[in-house]
C-alpha cells in the first residue's frame, strides 16, 4: 500500500473538516465526522516569519518575473498560485492597489479581493510591466530549482516557502497595527482563521513593551 506524507494526508483531513462544516450550516449533519480527528498542527508548528530582508536578498539571483512573483508572495500576501491569476487590468499602480482572483474562496462567493502595493512590491512590478507585452502575467510560477539556486546563492532558506512568506506579510500587517479584520480581508479569510493559523507573537512586540532587544 502506499505511504502518504503526513502534510497531504492534513491538506486532505482539512478540506473534508471544510466540507462537513458546510454541510452543518446548511443542517444536512449535525457534527462533523472528523471533528475529533486533529488537524492542522504540523502546519502551525512550521509556521515562521520570514523578515522582508530575507527575501530582498534573493531578488539579485532572479529575473524579474520570478522576482515579481516572490514579492508578491511576500509583500501582497497571495496564496502560491494566485498570482496565475493576474492580468493587466488588475494591477492599478496610480491607486498602488491590486485585485486577486482566488478560486479557493470562489465558492465562498469571495472570488477576488483588493490588497495594497506596498513599497516594496511596487517599483518591482512598475518594472516588471514595462517591458511586459501579453495580458495574463504570470503563465507560470517559481520552480523549486530556481527557488534552490536563488536561496543557496543568497545563503538563506526557510520551510514551506510560499506559505510562510503569506504568513510573514499578513503579520507585517499586523504589526504596522492595521486592524485585524482589515488585514483578513486583505489576505482573503476570517480573523479566527488569521489568529488560528497565521498570527505569530513576534519578537518586535516584546521589544515595544520592554525596550529590549
């Protein structure tokens, strides 16, 4: 028989956990059948910040599209495969805003969202556009080689790469004391699920209240 990693096997337990909630808002069930069956703590505890500084040294070892989308990770907070999604229309650079499309929460009937180009993301993607011709953005995402190469180059690494950087922006957010529910908008869930599965207790906020580093 074969083996699954413990990760799909969650990713799996997780979105059938999704489904049986759905089915006891609409009262078809009355409990789930996997609400005693734990998931999600593997995840949680791979869960780390990723300082902006970290992924600036990796955009020297990338061309600019692959460097658009790490940002884009990282300083947009878009889910790994968001960024497919993009076309031309839905960068506005005057407005430094951004609609997401996202198939994962279209069923929700929250297909897109609007997120903020930060400094950082924008001269990137003003560049990027430039000399861009087409209206899809991004056909294709980072592979893991040129992720591996870019990382060894730069003498970095960290786990669960796409997430984390998700992880690391929303709590960026957080810190800059944007409110919460602001911040779970932009990155396109509920604030339980932004205290549950991307919140971190920072080390900033120690220093802020104790004047240590």
């Amino acid at each position: 028989s074969e083996v699954y990693k413990p990760a799909y096997v969650d990713g799996h337990l997780t979105r059938l956990n999704a489904f049986f909630e759905f089915l006891k808002t609409i009262e078809v069930i009355e409990t789930s059948p996997l609400a005693t069956i734990p998931t999600g703590k593997k995840h949680q505890a791979e869960r780390e910040h990723v300082p902006a500084e970290t992924v600036i040294k990796c955009f020297e070892y990338l061309t600019i599209e692959r460097r658009a989308v790490l940002a884009l990770w990282r300083f947009a907070g878009l889910r790994r495969e968001e960024p497919r999604y993009l076309t031309r229309s839905c960068v506005d650079l005057e407005k430094r805003r951004l609609t997401v499309f996202s198939p994962k929460t279209e069923h929700t009937g929250h297909d897109k969202r609007v997120v903020p180009i930060g400094d950082v993301l924008f001269p990137i993607l003003e560049e990027y556009l430039k000399g861009f011709k087409g209206d899809v953005l991004f056909p294709s995402l980072i592979s893991n080689g040129a992720l591996d190469t870019a990382f060894r180059k730069a003498g970095v690494s960290w786990r669960r790469r796409a997430q984390n950087l998700r992880v690391s922006c929303e709590n960026d957010w957080l810190e800059q004391r944007i409110p919460a529910h602001v911040v779970a908008k932009w990155l396109g869930h509920t604030t339980s699920v932004q205290a549950k599965h991307y919140a971190i207790v920072l080390d900033s906020y120690f220093e802020e209240v104790t004047g240590r580093k």
